[in-house]
C-alpha cells in the first residue's frame, strides 16, 4: 500500500519517526500540503493521513484508489466522512492520545486566570518585593481557587481529566453533557446548562463542534454567567463567538478567558480577541507534547496494521 501523509509537521516535526510506514509499502511525508496541492501529491496511494488538508470531493475524485483516511489527531472535520463511505473508503481517527496534555493545558490556562504568573516574576526584575513599600498588589491578578466554582461544559474523558485536577485545587466541579445532566459521579455534580453558567466562576470548554455549538458562547449565553467568571477554551475556537466573547472581555462582564483554539488558525490579525483585555491565547499546542504525539503514532500504527490485516481501521467513524 502505498501512504501518503499531507501535512506531518504538526504531529512530527522531526523528533519522531515516520519508518514504521515503511512495513505497509512506500510512503511520502509532506510537511505541509495546501488544499490545492493535495490531489496531485496524493496521486494513486491507497492510504492518507491528514492533520489540516481537506479530504473531499476534490481529492476523492482524482484519487480513485484511496481505501483508507486516517486523520492525525481527534478532530476529523477535514474529512468528508460521507463521501469517504460512500466510495467504501475506511475513514480512522485518533481519540483518546492526547487526554492528559490537553487537560493539563486546560488547567494550565486555568492557572493563568487566576494569577497572573509573568507580570509577579517582572515586579522582581524591575525591583519590588511584598511588604516593602512601592509594591502594587492591585497591578497583578491572584485569585485563590480553593472554595471557587469550576464549570465543565462537556464531561467527556478530557473533561473529567480536568475536573480531577480541579478538585485538587480545592475546587467544587459542576458538569453537563448532552446525556448527563443530574446526578453526582466521582465529586462531579452534574447540572443544566443554564444551572453551570450561573453558579460557575470558570467555564472550561470540552464539547465537540457540531451544529448545537457552533457559535455557542454568544452575548446570550454570556449574559447567562455569572458576572466577573472566565472561561477556558481547549476544544474548538469556532465554539466561540469570538466578537462576543471579546465585547464581554471589554465591558468586564468576562474577567478573563484562555484559549488554546481559534475559529480561524493560525491567527487573523483582525481577530478581536488579539486585542480583548485579560485574553489569553496559546496556538493550539495543547496536544502537541512530545509524549502525546508519541502515542498518536502508536495508534496510527495499529490501526493501519489493523486495515491491512483485516480491512478495517481502529477508532472507525461514520460508521
């Protein structure tokens, strides 16, 4: 079989290996493929694997033998899935590798909010210390999570790895789901939506994008939180209406927010959140530790290993 990846630079910038492609047939590994680049590249191989590049109509109908699409990662919204079925293409992707880096990530951006790390470490350089005069403490943010509410929006594996560490912070956790929302599991009170919101100090963000949540975070749905919370966002950027988000950053309805994810990436330069007030953003690198990146290539292997032996993948979606 011949493999072709269109954009492995994300997943393996180079400390990682690509040679165990090599069982399964030849292989190419491009960097970084446009949309536009990608049909001619991926030719007549058999097998692609894609971290950005779109696999849609373009590609299918001048790629006749692809049989198998892998995405590098959880997301596959690059993937036509349908039109993927429909031509008996297998279509695979990786869950679950990333769970303790993103939910680290997310805590990390948690940390962030609540006590503003850099601007204490330059008081120093510049010459201040607690207790002496000329000391500002109003000048840098520090507020104490222990006894403060942390909302979960979206309780999945990456959502409950968070709320563990959370707890740990002292923290008291409400969570809600699409199929849970009562109840009491593991210290995590389960609650409505609108319940979250209101009782919630920070709202961290780990649902899917779907159709429900697109645009989700809006003035509306800000205006349902309590005044002066901040919320976290590791899923994904579209979740966020990011001109809303921004209005409630200025007025100080929102104390803060830290994102790792943006609904256009890498950033546009007109995204009001460059400039929003108490806005953290990070570029999306919550999944990009070398020890979750080593476990995706581990999945990817065994489930390509799994279509060659059995014709189908591991983690199979559309199905």
């Amino acid at each position: 079989m011949k493999t072709v990846i269109t954009d492995g630079f994300a997943v393996n910038p180079g400390d990682l290996s690509w040679e165990w492609l090599a069982q399964f047939g030849p292989y190419e590994v491009h960097d970084k493929l446009t949309d536009a680049e990608a049909p001619a590249a991926i030719g007549d191989a058999e097998v692609v694997f894609t971290n950005r590049v779109k696999i849609g109509p373009a590609v299918l109908g001048a790629c006749p033998k692809l049989r198998y699409v892998s995405a590098l990662g959880t997301g596959y919204d690059m993937i036509d899935v349908a039109a993927c079925r429909a031509r008996g293409i297998e279509v695979v992707n990786v869950p679950g590798y990333s769970t303790a880096s993103v939910a680290q990530t997310a805590a990390s951006l948690l940390l962030a909010l609540a006590f503003d790390l850099p601007a204490y470490a330059s008081m120093v350089r510049e010459g201040h210390w607690t207790g002496i005069p000329g000391f500002h403490y109003e000048t840098a943010r520090f507020t104490e999570l222990d006894g403060k509410t942390a909302g979960v929006y979206g309780c999945g594996a990456i959502g409950k790895r968070f709320a563990k560490i959370c707890q740990a912070f002292g923290m008291r956790v409400l969570a809600t789901r699409r199929s849970k929302t009562e109840g009491e599991e593991d210290g995590i009170r389960y609650v409505t939506p609108d319940e979250l919101l209101r009782e919630s100090d920070f709202v961290s963000f780990h649902c899917p994008l779907t159709d429900e949540t697109r645009g989700m975070v809006d003035a509306a749905f800000i205006a349902k939180m309590k005044d002066g919370a901040a919320i976290v966002n590791t899923s994904r950027g579209a979740v966020l209406n990011e001109a809303d988000v921004a209005d409630a950053l200025i007025s100080g309805k929102l104390s803060g927010a830290g994102l790792d994810v943006l609904a256009k990436e890498p950033a546009d330069p007109a995204n009001p959140l460059l400039k929003a007030p108490n806005c953290i953003i990070t570029p999306h690198c919550a999944w990009t530790s070398k020890e979750a990146r080593t476990r995706l290539m581990g999945i990817l292997e065994a489930s390509l290993k799994s279509f060659a032996e059995t014709g189908r993948g591991l983690n199979r979606v559309g199905v």
